[in-house]
C-alpha cells in the first residue's frame, strides 16, 4: 500500500519541506555509500562519517526549520499546538539522531555496539508512530 504525502504529513507529523530535505539527503548519503563500498575514493573506517554526513546535515536543516515552525506558532498565539509540534519534532529527530550516530560508530568501529543496541531507537520511533497513527483515526 502506497500512502498520499498527506498521509505521511499527517501520521509522521512532519512538513512536505522536511520530507523533501530528507529524500535530498538520502540520495546523497546513497551515491556516497555506493562510492564507500565499491572502494573508489573512501577506503577508511573514519570515512563512515563523511558518508552519513548528509542525514547529519538533514537533521541540522530540519531541526533549524522545526525551530522557526515553533517560533511562529508560538508567535501567533497556537502555543499548545506548537509545545505539541515541537515535542514531537524534537523526539523523532532526536531518535532518528541517535540511530544514525551509533550505526556510524558501529561500521566505524569506534564502539563495539550489537545491531539490537543500534536499532533500539528505530524500535522505540516505530512504537511511536504507530500510536500516533492510531490517536488520529
């Protein structure tokens, strides 16, 4: 089953802007994984990191507009509303975060993590989403 980008914007609870930076940002992080493992110009275990650094950027990007999002609605008197918008901005890129850093760290070597410990917060986001998805039905 194929969902409408008002589905998505409605469930993920994200901006069609936000879903257009981070489609941006895992073409990139893409294109650079297929030049990471086929060995063309990344051959290191630090290079993980320049190849995660898109999502990395992404995350940035969101994060500032989430923070201008809460600034206006706050501005305009949704404060409720943008308390709300804003804690749930901040846990999913926060999860979200944390994933992409202990997997970097995990290909890299840096940490000696297990692949249960890595994917903990996609877990703990994919609960989440699912009870959203089922408060707004």
């Amino acid at each position: 089953m194929i969902f409408s980008l008002s589905e998505l914007v409605h469930w993920l609870g994200l901006t069609t802007l936000e879903i257009w930076i981070n489609l941006v940002s895992v073409t990139m992080f893409l294109i650079l994984l297929i030049l990471k493992v086929d060995n063309h110009y990344f051959s290191g275990h630090q290079d993980w990191w320049i190849v995660f650094l898109p999502l990395f950027v992404a995350d940035g990007l969101n994060s500032y507009f989430c923070s201008i999002i809460f600034i206006r609605m706050y501005m305009e008197g949704m404060i409720k509303d943008a308390v709300l918008r804003a804690l749930w901005s901040l846990i999913l890129l926060l999860l979200i975060f944390i994933f992409k850093y202990f997997l970097c760290q995990k290909l890299s070597g840096q940490a000696s993590l297990e692949y249960s410990e890595v994917l903990s917060p996609v877990f703990f986001l994919l609960q989440l989403i699912a009870i959203r998805a089922c408060q707004l039905h």
